[in-house]
C-alpha cells in the first residue's frame, strides 16, 4: 500500500488522542500464504483502493477507537471487525485528508475485514 500521511480533524472521524499509529499485519499460514491480502488484492480497484485508503487512515491511526464509531464492532474474545461503506475519496474527506489520485466511483462499496489485536498490531 502506498502510504498518506494526514492529520485527523474532518467530520467523520475525531483525532487519535495517542497520535501513534498501529502497524497492520496480514496473517500468514505455515506455507506464508497470506488470506487476507490476497483477498484485498482480488478486489476491484475501487473497492482495494477504498480498502486500502480506509486501513491506513482510520484502522493504522485510530486503532481500537475504531470500534466507537459505525466502521467498528468488538465482536468479542479479542476479535473485532472493520466495516467499510466508502470511497477512498469520501474517507479521505471524513478525515480531512487529499488523495493523489481519484478512482472512478461504478460501484457500492460494503466491506467487511476482521482483525485481532496483538500488541500495537493488528492481525487481518
């Protein structure tokens, strides 16, 4: 993923308290197959760019904070989900950041992604 660095202040989202970021890290099977990211890579442009936009400007800066707004949910026994609606354009603007690039918006957006927490790490 290409990274974006912002500050958090728009509308959808309020700032991280901490201002550290969480490192995300893909689960590997004993073969170091990685499910998930191949998942996210299968995607659509749309929807990976959306993904991809999401995990680093809201999962990577809030954190677990995320599971006090609508995109989260702790879903018990340490496993939390991560829901996504939006584009990469329109979560950029919830959280006052500017794209590079834009991608043409054809299709609905519903993205479920599932993660647990180890240390200030996230396991997708």
């Amino acid at each position: 993923m290409s990274r974006v660095f912002c500050t958090l202040s728009g509308v959808g989202w309020s700032p991280v308290v901490d201002g550290g970021e969480w490192d995300i890290e893909f689960y590997a099977d004993e073969r170091g197959s990685e499910p998930c990211l191949e998942w996210i890579q299968g995607l659509s442009t749309q929807k990976r760019v959306a993904l991809e936009t999401a995990i680093e400007l809201v999962l990577a800066r809030r954190g677990l904070d995320v599971v006090e707004t609508e995109s989260g949910k702790a879903l018990g026994g340490g496993l939390y989900e991560f829901r996504l609606r939006w584009s990469a354009e329109e979560v950029a603007t919830k959280v006052g950041a500017v794209l590079a690039e834009l991608v043409a918006e054809t299709e609905a957006i519903m993205l479920r992604l599932f993660f647990c927490r180890r240390a200030r790490s996230f396991c997708c």
